[in-house]
DNA sequence: CTCCTTCATGAAACCGGTCTCACTATATAT
DNA sequence: ATATATAGTGAGACCGGTTTCATGAAGGAG
C-alpha cells in the first residue's frame, strides 16, 4: 500500500499540502492540487484509515448490539442497519450480548477504545446509569429498547398503540374471551408496562375484564407455544383467542393445534406479533401485528450517521406505526 | 482513557519497559514489572488498540462476507462464527455482498487497509484471480464456498455425498420419479456440477434415467417453490418426488399444495436441503439434508483465528458431514 | 507607501503505541 | 584475569496520518 510519504516524493509536494488534498482543505492552489492528485491516482493511494483514527479524525465503524443474529427480528435489523451504513461507507461491528451484562460492557468498551465510533443498541442488559458513562465516548443511538437517557435518540413503536390494536382487532373480529401473553402483567416500565397498558385500555373499551387465569408470563419460543397450547386444551375455561407477543409462540402454537386437534381460528384465534417471513409457512398463515423494522433500521443507521457528522439531531424520540396483518389465524 | 504516557509518569518507568511489561516480553526485572502493573491497574489503562495496530502489532478483527443476513442459512452461520471469535476476543465486521462484485472487491480492500486481519468469505462474487491478490494482505477462509485457491482454506459440506443422499433416501421410500432442481444441470464446477453428480449416481446406481422435463433451473425462493408447484401440477407426466436443493423452495411447495390441493407426501414427496427452522412450521414438516452450519462457522473461525496467530494449518480442505433428517415430507 | 488581512506552503509536533539500538551490570567461559 | 554472553533498561525512531505554527507573498484599506 503506497503511504502518503510515497505521494509526497511522487508529487514533490509537502506531507502537509497532502493532506491538505485528501481533506479537501481550502488555501491550496489549484496547481497543487491537480499535482497531489494525480500523484494519489498513479499510486492508487487510499488513506490508511487506522492512522487517522490516531488523531481522531474518523467516523467510520459503527458497533451493533443485538440479542441474538438467528433471531429473524434481529437479522432484518441487521440488514436494514448495514444497507443504510454501506451506501454511507460506514462498517458494521456486531456482537451478541444474549442479554450478558459483562459481555456488553467489554462490547461498549469499543467505544472507549475508539475502535468504533458510535453503537447502535437494539438490545441493552444494563440500566440507564450504567450506560450513560459511555455517552462521553461517543454518540448511542437506541433502536427497538426503551431505556430513555436524555439526549440519546431512540427508535421503536408504540407498544401501546400495538398491543391496543391487536386486541382490539381479536375484539372486531367477535372473540370475547382473550388470553394474553406478557413478560410481566405488573411490569412498572418498559415494553412490558406499555403493552399492558394498551390491552387493558382495549379491553375496558368494551367492558370486558381479564381473566388472570389466562394470563401467560415469559412465553417467547416456538417451543413456549407448544406449552402454551397444552395448557389452554387443558383448561375447563378456555379462551377463544389469543394475543401472543411474539410471531415464534403464535407458531408454536399452530403445530401443537395439528396435534391436539385444535382448530384455528374456529376453537381459537391465534395473533403474532412481528410479521416475521414464518407468518405464511405455518399452517393457517398468522395474523399478526407487523412491525416497521426496516425503516426503524434504516432510521437508526441515519441518526448514528448524522452524528458522527455532528449534526444536531432535531428529534431524539421516534415511535414508528405498526400495522394489522389480517391473515387466517384470527 | 489513560495512555502509555500517563502509566510512565505514574510509575517512573520509561515507555519501553512499559510496553514490555504490556506486551509479556522477557528481560523486564519482577521489581518493575510489579510496578507497572500496579500503576497500569490505578489508572485502569487499557492499551490503545488502534496505536497498536498502527505498528501492525494487532489482530483483533475479522471481515465476515455473507450474501444477506436475513438469509437463516448465513445468519446461523455469523451466530456460530461471532461466538467463537467472542470467544477468543476477536471482532466481527459484517458485510452483505448480495453476490456484487464491485462491493465485494471495496469489502476487501479493508484487508489491504489493515482494518480488518482477515477475512472469512461466505460467498464469492469475483473469481479466483481477482480474489488472489488480497491474500498478500492477510489470511482468507472460505467456508460454504466452492472456489479453491491453493493455501487458502475452505470448510464445506460434500454437495455430491448430500445430493446422492437426498435422492437415495427418496429412492429407497420408494419413489421412482425424481425432479430435481439445480443451478444449471451442465455446470463444469462449483456446487452444481458436485451435486448433479450425486444426483447422477444415485439414479444410476437403480438404473433409472433422469427425465429433463423434471429438472428446475434457479430456484432458490419461497415464491420460486410455489412456481414449481404450479409447474408440476400443469405436467401431464408428473414426477412423484422432488428433490428441491433448498428448504424455502421447499417450504414454498408446500404452501401451493395447500391451495391446488395436492398431498405432500402422497401425491409428491418434497425433500428440503438445510435443515432451517422453517422445516418444523410447514406442514407437513419437512425432510431435509441437514447441513452442520454450527460446525462449519464454528471451524471457520478457529482457522482464521489459528491464521492470527501464525499457526500452520495442518490441513486445508474440511468436508464436513451431512445427515438426512426425516420428518412427514418425504 | 505602510499596515493589516488573507492565502499558500512546508517544517515539525503530535496521536499512542512498538521496536531497534546502545549502554550498563552481571554471569559464564576460557 | 580477561573475553564473552545475557539480563535489564531507556532514548529515540517509527507507523501514517493530522494539525499547529512560522513564514512569505499577494491584496486591500488608510
């Protein structure tokens, strides 16, 4: 790789104008200029981006936190996130911090480090007082988490407004008796908090009131959703439909139906939540709330980008529409 | 971030013994080294990775080349190879080819840059001559690819043994007419060529013909497999087993049976390729040649990481095994 | 015509490390 | 006792850039 020194000797030109050039600095005369780069093209010299880092004088790695990349939610993020960096020749470091708070500490040391610039969390284990130290280091952008610190942007939907939609829709639809998935019926913030939040309001609406009994906590796989099944079949009192949380139970659940015998949607209705691309292989295809990943991504990748920039970010909260996919499971 | 400097004043101990005592080098007296590390611990100084790497003393990261993350195929594979370069401390820089050249070629120039150690390609654009010359700047894996480049690496799965399996489980079930799709059935090299072999074998070892008209160029979507279904049931002569070369043509097969009515295994048996999660949601549940992704990231990132350290590899070519895993599809 | 900006330029410091080299002190060989 | 290796140490060059600063030339104001 040819170094600056070798377009300084080739042109004849100070290291410094050199610079000058590469920087699109003023004050150079055109002469020069011409001269410096038409040495950097016979070289096919490119700047050795590790040494400018020295100096602090680049932006372009941005460090991505995800829960896990098999996780189909994440690896849409993913490729929303990375598309947006490549067309602006930003790189992307990820790491899966499964939830580990060591792991993601070592991971926001990069930022310290300054082996990246900025991160983007679509996932974050620790609280708020242990994140912000890191904001000294360089910009965070938030996607898809509900931590707030001030001044940090973030990305997501309303959890509310999805859950009030899904719930409403299972009510439109005529189903009375709503079974409901949730990480925590008492949560005092977060997702959680909002969801509830947004199925109480729904359900109030109509007068109706929640049955605890068919209130399930911590469901997320396609392997809970088999559990979840068994148990409703199991039930003397059962719901008639079901608002899931997640796209992986409401399939898991379909495959149990086969075997228990359980029709969907005639015994039960059955609502995802994502839209994930396994809503039209299971068997009824899932209804289901779609989220917007691809612009949440693609909005994150913009607000690191702009900061990097350092351009002042005229709006740090942004909640993003979600959208009801009728399909043939509700 | 404390620096080099900040540990010399700190501990009276000249820059040189400092980086000696960093970087574990011998000839440094018990007394000082104590000393340094102590002073190292009050100011909790942490090597600047990117000085480091300014002198070429650094390898902590590594390019990862996929086609797209929202591929379950790749993005199982980054899962396997994050975790074990987690595991050793290395960091992964992702990149999504979609198979272009031109973004492959400025992926790599970050090899040449030195912002990247190495590379571990998961799909190759460009061909082996333009793909050669980056070796010069570091250590290149190939895994899941079919290019050969003498002393470069590579971790596959023998595609004749998997395509000679797939067929000869549908032969020994009992099926005679085999379809079979494939990326070109005159391929000269490359995975094609290796499982047109397979395919080969297997029908001749029954002594049974391949009948072209059965036989599906490029199909690699779930919309491609509702095509082929659509295509089979307009047959006259239609095949009663189908060797799809990928679990999403698969899987979209099974969803056009649902709608032209066609029983699957019944009326055609569907063999996936993959083993994707997707297998267990359609219905019927997939067969499929399950390929050991977990394996493949997994010694991928053991080479490369082994190529860090200036290891010789004792080996350069690893065919890993295949199973065929049964469900209700075949 | 002098004084003050602004432009153009290169020398040298700097970023935070590593590494070569020269030098001293001690141990071993002859 | 002298020659020779080896351990321990720090000064300073170096990696490849950016940035400060000093200097000279040109242009405009008074």
């Amino acid at each position: 790789m040819a170094t600056i020194s070798d377009v300084v000797k080739r042109s004849g030109i100070s290291k410094a104008t050199v610079s000058r050039v590469i920087n699109n600095h003023p004050h150079v005369s055109k002469e020069k200029r011409e001269k410096v780069l038409a040495a950097m093209k016979e070289l096919s010299y490119t700047p050795n981006p590790t040494a400018r880092r020295m100096r602090g004088q680049l932006n372009t790695t941005v460090g991505l936190v995800v829960h896990r990349v098999v996780n189909p939610y994440f690896s849409y993020l993913m490729d929303a996130i990375e598309r947006k960096a490549a067309e602006h020749n930003i790189r992307v470091i990820f790491f899966q911090s499964k939830e580990d708070k060591q792991k993601e500490f070592e991971f926001l040391d990069l930022l310290k480090q300054k082996q990246v610039d900025g991160m983007i969390l679509t996932t974050v284990a620790n609280s708020v007082e242990d994140i912000r130290p890191y904001l000294e280091y360089g910009p965070i952008v938030f996607c898809n988490e509900y931590l707030r610190i001030d001044d940090v942007p973030i990305v997501r939907i309303s959890e509310e407004d999805a859950a009030f939609t899904g719930v409403t829709h299972l009510l439109e639809e005529g189903y009375r008796n709503i079974a409901y998935c949730t990480g925590g019926l008492f949560a005092d913030e977060g997702k959680d908090r909002d969801r509830n939040t947004g199925f109480r309001k729904a359900m109030e609406a109509k007068q109706l009131s929640i049955n605890p009994e068919w209130v399930f906590i911590d469901q997320h796989s396609i392997e809970d959703g088999r559990t979840v099944m068994k148990k409703i079949t199991e039930m003397d009192n059962k719901p008639d439909a079901i608002f899931t949380g997640s796209d992986e139970v409401a399939a898991g659940m379909t495959i149990a139906a086969r075997e228990y015998g359980v029709k969907i949607p005639e015994d039960l209705a059955v609502l995802g939540f994502d839209d994930q691309p396994l809503c039209l292989l299971t068997s009824p295809q899932l209804s289901t709330i779609h989220q917007p990943i691809e612009e949440m991504g693609s909005l994150a990748a913009e607000l690191i980008i702009k900061l990097f920039k350092g351009e002042k970010l005229e709006q740090l909260e942004y909640e993003l529409p979600i959208k009801l996919v009728k399909r043939e499971s509700t």
